[in-house]
C-alpha cells in the first residue's frame, strides 16, 4: 500500500470491494474521527461505535462519492451525523424498564457483531465478487445495471451473486455453530 494514496482514491477502490483502502482510511482518520465524534457526543465510547458506524456508512455508501469532492471532509461529515443521530437516540430513550434497555443494547452489540463477521467473511471472495456483493446487497444497484458498468452478462452476474451469497450465508453459520459449541 503506497503511502502516496488519496482518501478520494481510497474512497474509490472501496466502491469495487477493496477493503484494504477501507482499513487504509480507517488508519489514517481514526484519531480525527474520534475528534469529530466526541466533540458532538462527550463519550468515548460511543464515539468509538460512531466511528464503526461510520466506517459502515462509508463502505455503504461509496459508490455515491464524487471524485471531485474532498474525500476527508465527506467522511468527517458522515461521522458527525451518525454522532448528532447518536445523541438523538439516546435523548429519545426512556429508562422506564431496564431489562427492555438491557435487550435493545444486547441486541445492537450483537448486529455489529454479525455485521463484523459479514465483511470478514466477504473479504475472502474474489474482488469481482466482493464488487458484485456490494453494489448489490449494500448499494441497491440492479443486476443489468451492474452487470453494464463491469460488462458481464447480467444472467452472469445474478449467478455470482447467488452463490456468493449462499457461500456467504454457510461460512456464517458455520462460524456461528462454532461459536456456540464453546
């Protein structure tokens, strides 16, 4: 990884399913982010998930960049409004049952969890198929119109989704089982 790349470029390789310039970014903002993120929140540890969150938003949302735009301030501004919602959420909360908070926290600790071991798992696709997945089951493309931008067959591409997906879907539960053996 040349130490002379962009965050913009970065940006761009994300959208084809490159997650080393996810971690790449990651990296090199983490302490800015946490910046940004505290600044709004006055927690760490939230700031720490809105960072995460962040992160998420990024790899969700990539293929929406515009070459054009300052890459560092796109994502900061991602994370300031996942850091304004995150105070939203919780002014909206009401302690009225603890065991229900409890639950809701459980609950979200493990979707990132899973969310976690998704990209885990993806990372050991090819990158055509990583590309396929994303723009996808995360950005919503169609298969004719990916199939257009990466000049395949769009039959061809619904296939490798497919199969990505149940490949996808056995590792994970597969992981899963594992864990629930120990």
């Amino acid at each position: 990884m040349s130490s002379e790349r962009s965050i913009e470029q970065c940006i761009l390789e994300i959208a084809t399913g490159d997650f080393d310039a996810l971690e790449w970014i990651f990296k090199r903002m983490r302490a800015e982010l946490m910046g940004v993120a505290f600044s709004v929140l006055g927690d760490i540890e939230l700031s720490a998930d809105v960072i995460q969150d962040t992160m998420i938003r990024v790899l969700e949302t990539s293929a929406l960049f515009k070459p054009e735009t300052n890459g560092r301030a796109w994502i900061a501004t991602i994370c300031r409004n996942k850091a304004i919602d995150a105070v939203r959420r919780r002014s909206r909360v009401i302690y009225t049952d603890l065991s229900v908070h409890t639950d809701t926290i459980m609950y979200e600790r493990e979707r990132k969890d899973d969310l976690i071991s998704v990209y885990e798992e993806l990372s050991k696709f090819d990158q055509r198929d990583r590309e396929i997945f994303i723009k996808h089951g995360l950005q919503g493309y169609t298969f004719k119109t990916i199939a257009a931008q990466l000049e395949m067959n769009a039959g061809t591409v619904r296939s490798r989704f497919s199969r990505v997906l149940t490949k996808l879907r056995n590792r994970l539960a597969e992981s899963q089982e594992k864990q629930n053996v120990r």
